[in-house]
C-alpha cells in the first residue's frame, strides 16, 4: 500500500519558494538588461573624474603663487589612481571577457558590447547570466564611488592658499640726490594717501613720474600712519595694445594674477571677479600710464570700494579732462641745482666733477632738467672722462638740432618717442604752429599774443570769420592743446616757452607740405649768424633773434619768405634799400629793440604783410610814405620809438585790426595855445579804420594827466563803428605785459594808480578804490635848472615804492609828492641818484592833493599785472645796472646814521635806450629777457663799481649848487 504525498503548508511552501527563486531570476534578468546602459553611464564618469583633475591640477600650477597642495591633494590623487585601475581591470576587462570580445583596452565603443550581449541576455539558465547580473551591481556601487570622488575634486580642497605680500618690490633709482622729487613722494606717502582716494600725477616724459611711483610702491612696505593696506598693486599699463578691449583684458591678468586669482573666469566675468575680490579690502592700486579710453569700471574698480586707493602716472595728457581726480600732482623738471646734484650721482667721481665743474653745469644746462635725459648723458660721460669727449658733447648739446648718435641713448630716444607720439596727435595746421614755436630762441618766452598774432599771419589757424577776436579764441584752444601734450610749456600767465630737448626735436621736423628743411634759425651770439645766398633762396622762415647782427645782405632773393624775426639786435642801425625788393610773400616782419633809424623805402614790397613790430625802435622817428602800400597789414607796433604821434600814414593801412602806438601830448600839440578839436584820431580817421579791433596807447611823460576823458570821447568813434572794438591804456613806468591787459569795450576803461602794484590793480581794497586815509604829501625842495633835471626827478620819484604822484613848481623850486612814504627815504632815494633834496615844510595829511579816480571816473585802464620793474615790487633792494648807488635800501650804506651819499648819474649809454628806463621793454615785459642790448651792458660792465661821474660827463645832468 503507498503513502499519500503530504499536502496543504508543505505545498504552499514549496510553492512559496518557487515564486521567490522566480523573482530573484527576474531581478537578475533587470540587472543583465540595464549593463549596457550603466557600463556606459560609468566610462563617461571616469572621463569626467579624469578631465576633472586635469583642471584643478592647472589651476594649481596657475595660482602656485598664492596656492600650494595640501593633504588632501595627495589623498585624492592616490584614490583617483586606484579608480582608474580598479575600473580597468574588475570592469572593463570583465564585461569584455563576459560578453566573448577580446580585452584590448578601454576604447572599445559601447554600442559594439551592447550588441554583443544580445545573443545572452534571454539565457536564464547559463552561468554567465548571473555574473553578469553581478557585474552591473558592482558598476553601480562603483560609480557612487567615482561620483562621490569627482565632487570631492575642488581648488579649495586639495590647495590652501598662501598669503600674499602687501607690496611686491618694484626697481626703482634712489632720491635721497634729488631733493625736489623726494619732497614730492613725501607728500605722497604722509599726507595724499591717507585723505585722497584718486590721485594722477602728471608732466612731460622723462621727468620722473614713474621712479617717483615706484619709490611709493617700495616704501609702503611700511604703511603710514592712518592707513591700512590689504594690497598695493603695481600695473604697467599695456602701450603694445591698440584696442581698448585688449588694453582691459590686459590689465585685469596682472590684478587678478597678484590676487591670485587668475585661471577662474574668462571676458566679462573677469570684471565682477575682481570686483568681488576687492569689494572688503583696503588696497592701492598704482598704474603706470593709463588711457582717457578707458574707464576704471570696466576693469572692475570701483567706487564703492570704500577703501580703495589708485594713483595714475599720466602718459596721456587728456586725462586729466577725463578723469575725475581728487588730487593731480604736476612734476616739474629739475631745478639746477637738483640737476647737478643727479649728475654728479652718476659719474660718482668727486674728483672728475670738481675738476670738470664748468662743463658739467653747461651739459646739465642743456639737457633741461630731465632726469632720465641726465642719466643717460651722464652714463655716457661716466665710461668716457676724457675732457674732450665732455667738449665735444657740449657742442652736441648745443646745436639746435641734434645728430643721431646723441639721440640713440636711451633717455633721448625715449623723449624722441613722446614727442613723435605727440606730434601724431595733432592736427596738420596744429603741427604748423608748434614748428612755427620752436623758431624763437631756446628758454625764450614767447608772449602769447604775438606767437596767435603770427599764427594768424601765417593762416595756421582755422577763422572762418577772419577777425583777431576770433584768432585769439582759436589760438588760445590750439595752445591748451599743445600744453596738455607737453609740446608748450606755461611759464608765466600770459608767456609760453618750448622745451629745450622738444624744440630741437621741432626744428629737425619739416613743415607739413614741405620735404626740405625751410627753416632757419642762426640765434644767439655764439652760432654763425650769416646765411648763405643758398638759404635764403631756399628759407620759408628765418630767425636771427639776438644774433648780433651789424648788416643784412642788400637784396637776399628770398620769394617764398613768410616771416622774419631780427629783433634784439641793437647794432644793426640801417638796412639797405633794396633788401626788402625780393621779399613779396613776407607775412611777419619783426624789427623790434633794433638800432634802426629808418625803415628802407623798399618796405612798399611787402604787399604780403599781416604783422609789423618796430617797438622799442628807440631812433625810429617816422614811419616812411611808402608804408601806405601795405594794405593788408593787420598788427602794427610802434610802441617805445620816437614817434609820439599817430602818423598821418596810419589812416590809409585799411586792414589795419591791432595798432599799439606811445602818446607823448607834447609831440603831438608842440603849441599848446593852438588848441585843435582832436587829440590822436583826426576827424574821419574811424571811418578809414574800421576793421580796428585792439588800440593800446603807451601814455608817456605824464601826459595821462587830464586827457582820459577826450582819449574816451575819440574812441567811442571806433566803437560805433566796429562793436568788437577793445581799447587799452598803460603807462610806460610799469613793463608792459600784453596778457595781463584788460581787454574791455566801450566806455568801461580805468587808469590804475600807478603806485599800486600791478598784481593788486583790481583788488577792491587798493586799484579800485580812492586813495587810503593814510596817503600824505611831502613838500620839497630841489634845484631844477632844465627839462632833462624835471624829468629825471620824476623817475627817480615815480619808481619808490609808495609814491602815487608828483608835482613841480619851477618857478618856487618846489616838488610836492604824494603817498605813503617817509620823507627821509625821499630824500636818501634822491640823493643817491644826484639829486639834493631838503624838506620844504610840514607834511600835509589826507589825500587830496592828487586823486586819480576822481579825474577818471567811468573809465579802465589796466595796469599789467606783473609790470612793475623788479626795484619797486621787491622794495627797492634789486640793484639796477648802469644806475649809481643800489637803487633801493642798502643795509651796508645805512647802517652809519642813515648818511646821505651824493651818487651823479652814470652817463647814458651810446644811442640806445636813451628815450625809456631800461626796464621798459615793451615787447616781451614778462620777464625782461633782455634789459639792456649786449653793447649796452657791455658799456656799463666796463664802468668801475663805485663810478661817480661829473655833471661834464652826463649831458643832462644839473648843477646842485
């Protein structure tokens, strides 16, 4: 009998185990069928992983200046090398051999083992099914692991940043031997860091900007009180670069590689990232250059940044128009003695120097102050100490244009570069007139209005409206465009003077539109002064200024001349007739300080002839007829000659738009009982002159006193007839400075007092005001025997300080002056130029023996600011040449119970100067180049210093009895 098979739980168990082993068959079958899928999955995280460390490992040698490994650096590159060998060997070499493909590397293309596995995937019975099955799991497990790696693979992990330094040191010269550059960065470093945020410091090349930049950079190694810096960051601004976007690109490298954060952005992230960066720091940034092109914001700095600090070394002169700044620092050239004080430095032989003195001063004096110019010269002179090698450059040095070997040294070649560079920027009629600046004499001052007033004759400047107004406005934009590029340099208010290194460079640079050189310039006494007949054939432009010219050639042929500069030379007393026969282009013709009696006939030639200087001519008595013919002259100046009367020939000059003359009322009414109805102008003479502009009348030998009203009532004609019309008054005791004048129209003219100084002529409390409570009169007397006595106690008078008037009375012997001065000075002033004085009586308090304003009210007359000679502004101590005694308080001589010495006048010098004080020279007032001509100061040079002459010898000397 069989035994019945047990039923019911052990049925359903068996059951229950065959459903669960169905199951598992089933999970396995899942994981066969996503293997492809997941192998794939996982060889493009190993290649991430891989790319992943290739990234930080170049950020790492990018930043190794701020950044260096850590532990965590080599612990991570130990697993990523077991993950690339477990991957190769336990995944990739398995899934090959279980798929039947042969191992031959990791390269194998997935869709090429996803087809591989078809024939398999459905064999649930084949021990491969389950390795495979177990293979996907360890795929999956592996690549959490590969996941967790890659995201654990960061800069900031595996590197630690290093510190930086707050300065990285730049090379830079010693100043402790330039004493003026140091007070400079001194300034800097203890008072402009800590109150500015934006500072530029400015001026020409080679001057020292950079050096004085570096030596910061180096000094705040040690901050100043008051500030603390996270960074000082150095920039050389990138000149290579033309664009402005390469320029930016650039300079946001070198700040982001001194942060140390280079490598971490690219374009436009750039500039967030550094603004970032220094959004908390305190920082100075130093550029070396900049460019108007470009914008701080756009590197990144910015405003916000609280305590942030730049200071720009300004190459480009237009930044400062563009560039909001709270500081702008102009370095100056080196005075003399600094400049020596650097030569010396570099020979660095005492001995050399002391024994070679005089021929270092005069190569310092030509190199212009220019630090990086005497560094390299005087490297130069270091290797070579030979005293004719130091000759032979002094001559160099000297000529007005220099060769190219002096100009291949390092600090030449780099001024030659700025003034190329400069020189690009300009206009082609901008280029005209710098070249046509570089013709006055080197360390010449060149009054601004008679350098626009030859650009205007010359048709340099644009005038769409061809009035002088207008020239002086254009010429006035022309040359705050050549100061801002360094090319002019202002030396006073109203005078321009070129570099001496830049106006070699000029002189050797054509004319645009001119390939030969066209310009000659022979000035100074120790150039050979003649041209040849070739050059003048061939010259455009000549100067002869202050060459001590004796005669001209009788008729140079020179057709194509436009300007003629032979001012300052006192010996050349007569030109030919026929000189100016060949001369019909001639535009500017400039005569003025000459020893000339009378201009040539020949002058009628000049139908070219815009501007005319004879001032100062002092033997020039007329004008000649035939000046009648010049009939689109424009300027003509004939202050300081002999001609004290408007010359009849006037009224024919139909072009005429700026006329400066002297008046002398004696000259021009020699009988006072004849009164006629006008003054200067004759009746109709506004109507010939009505393209008159600017009028400036020299009143001379007190002829201002009770004229101004009729000189007012004769020019409102002008006025009527051109509404530009400007007049201007002066007086010849005061040097003229063009400048300074107060160019006012209408009615609206004032006569200063002459005591007052010039540079307090307008200030309420003195100029325009009546006279102080505390003026007084002082009665004198004095022997007066003659007009030359009267006229000479009137100077002598006129130029104490504090003297506003002075009276004669012949008859009485009685001179009554009128100020705040003491009398004993009076007297001791007189005595010392020959002339005996005692008091007359008592001083009278008050002020009304001579008030100016009353007898001029309504009316201007502007007193040049800066016209006063130099014994009257400085008090009197300047000692004058040619003038016994010391011309002012003299310590030496008063310090003996204030004893009086009797002084006589030293003779006139020979025939020049002889009509005005020697320090009237109206043509270039500010300063007084050249007070006496070269033969006069010769003359007076050859008197002993304590000359007393005799009233034999002055001719216009009297006798004090």
């Amino acid at each position: 009998m069989s035994v019945p098979k047990p039923v019911g739980p052990s049925v359903s168990a068996a059951h229950g185990t065959s459903a669960d082993v169905f199951l598992h068959k089933n999970h396995r079958r899942r994981h066969v069928i996503d293997l492809p899928h997941n192998f794939k999955t996982l060889k493009d995280q190993v290649d991430s992983l891989r790319a992943r460390w290739k990234v930080v490992s170049d950020d790492i040698n990018h930043q190794s200046a701020t950044r260096q490994r850590n532990d965590n650096h080599g612990a991570c590159h130990s697993e990523i090398e077991w993950i690339l060998k477990y991957y190769q060997e336990n995944i990739v070499n398995r899934y090959k051999k279980l798929v039947g493909i042969e191992s031959g590397g990791n390269q194998t293309p997935v869709h090429e083992l996803s087809a591989a596995s078809k024939g398999w995937k459905n064999k649930f019975r084949n021990p491969t099914f389950y390795k495979l099955a177990k293979l996907d799991k360890d795929v999956l497990k592996f690549a959490t692991e590969v996941t967790n790696l890659e995201n654990k693979i960061t800069l900031e992990h595996v590197t630690s940043r290093i510190n930086p330094e707050i300065v990285v040191r730049q090379s830079a010269k010693e100043l402790t031997h330039v004493p003026s550059h140091q007070t400079v960065l001194d300034s800097l470093f203890i008072d402009g860091l800590v109150r500015c945020k934006r500072i530029i410091i400015h001026g020409e090349p080679q001057v020292g900007k950079t050096n004085i930049l570096r030596n910061l950079n180096n000094r705040l190694v040690q901050c100043p009180p008051g500030l603390e810096l996270d960074y000082v960051i150095w920039v050389t601004f990138p000149t290579h670069l033309p664009e402005p976007e390469d320029i930016i690109t650039d300079i946001q490298d070198k700040i982001l590689q001194r942060l140390g954060l280079n490598g971490q952005s690219s374009g436009s992230g750039k500039k967030v990232v550094i603004f970032r960066a220094l959004h908390e720091k305190s920082y100075l940034l130093l550029f070396d250059g900049f460019s108007s092109s470009i914008e701080l914001e756009d590197i990144g700095i910015s405003e916000e940044h609280v305590h942030g600090k730049v200071i720009i070394e300004a190459k480009d002169p237009y930044l400062l128009r563009n560039f909001p700044v709270d500081k702008a620092i102009k370095l100056e050239r080196l005075p003399p003695q600094d400049s020596r004080k650097l030569f010396d430095k570099i020979i660095d032989d005492e001995t050399l120097c002391e024994q070679n003195t005089v021929l270092a001063d005069l190569i310092v004096k030509e190199l212009g102050g220019l630090p990086g110019v005497i560094t390299s010269v005087a490297g130069q002179l270091k290797i070579n100490k030979r005293v004719q090698f130091w000759e032979g450059m002094i001559r160099r040095l000297k000529a007005d244009i220099w060769d190219n070997n002096l100009l291949e040294l390092a600090g030449l070649a780099a001024v030659k570069l700025a003034f190329d560079t400069a020189y690009s920027k300009l206009k082609e009629n901008d280029r005209k007139c710098i070249l046509y600046a570089a013709l006055f004499p080197k360390d010449f001052t060149i009054p601004i209005d008679i350098l626009v007033e030859c650009w205007k004759a010359e048709e340099f400047l644009w005038c769409p409206i061809p009035t002088l107004s207008h020239a002086r406005r254009e010429g006035a934009c022309v040359l705050k465009q050549l100061i801002e590029l360094n090319l002019l340099e202002k030396c006073f208010e109203h005078h321009v003077k070129m570099p001496i290194i830049y106006r070699r460079l000029a002189l050797e640079t054509p004319f645009p539109g001119e390939k030969n050189a066209t310009s000659f310039v022979r000035s100074g006494p120790e150039i050979d002064r003649h041209l040849k007949d070739k050059e003048w054939e061939m010259a455009r432009r000549v100067c002869l200024i202050q060459s001590q010219l004796e005669e001209l050639p009788a008729s140079p042929k020179c057709e194509g001349m436009s300007t003629l500069f032979l001012q300052l030379n006192p010996n050349l007393t007569s030109i030919e007739e026929p000189f100016f026969r060949r001369m019909q282009n001639l535009r500017v013709l400039d005569l003025h300080s000459k020893g000339i009696k009378l201009l040539p006939p020949s002058i009628s030639y000049l139908m070219s002839l815009r501007s005319l200087y004879l001032n100062n001519c002092c033997d020039l008595t007329v004008l000649p007829p035939e000046i009648v013919k010049l009939k689109k002259l424009e300027v003509l100046d004939i202050r300081g000659t002999s001609i004290h009367c408007l010359p009849e020939e006037i009224s024919s000059l139909f072009g005429l738009r700026c006329l400066r003359f002297s008046f002398v009322l004696e000259a021009c009414n020699p009988n006072p009982e004849l009164e006629r109805t006008w003054l200067i102008f004759s009746p109709g003479m506004s109507d010939q002159l009505d393209k008159l502009e600017e009028l400036t009348i020299v009143l001379v030998n007190g002829s201002n006193d009770g004229i101004v009203d009729r000189i007012k009532a004769e020019v409102l004609e002008f006025e009527n007839k051109n509404n530009q019309f400007k007049l201007i008054l002066h007086r010849p005791s005061q040097s003229v400075d063009q400048g300074n004048l107060v160019q006012l129209k209408g009615k609206a003219v004032y006569l200063p007092n002459p005591s007052v100084p010039a540079s307090h002529a307008h200030e309420p409390t003195t100029g325009n005001q009546s006279p102080r409570s505390d003026i007084k009169s002082c009665v004198l007397r004095m022997n007066i025997h003659c007009d030359g006595c009267k006229q000479k106690i009137k100077k002598t008078l006129l130029k104490i300080d504090g003297v506003y008037a002075v009276k004669m009375d012949v008859d009485q012997q009685k001179v009554t002056v009128t100020g705040n001065v003491d009398p004993a000075t009076l007297i001791r002033k007189l005595a010392r130029a020959g002339k005996r004085a005692e008091l007359w009586g008592a001083q009278k308090g008050g002020g009304g023996a001579f008030n100016l304003n009353n007898q001029v009210k309504n009316m201007q007359i502007d007193n040049f600011k800066g016209g006063e000679d130099n014994t009257r502004r400085e008090g009197g101590n300047k000692k004058k040449p040619g003038r016994g005694g010391s011309g002012g308080d003299n310590k030496k001589n008063e310090s003996k119970d204030d004893a009086v010495r009797d002084y006589p006048a030293l003779p006139p010098p020979p025939g020049i100067l002889e009509h005005y004080p020697p320090d009237y020279h109206p043509h270039y007032p500010a300063p007084m180049q050249y007070p006496y001509p070269p033969p006069v100061q010769a003359y007076y040079a050859a008197l002993p210093a304590d000359y007393a002459g005799s009233a034999e010898e002055d001719p216009n000397a009297c006798v004090i009895c």
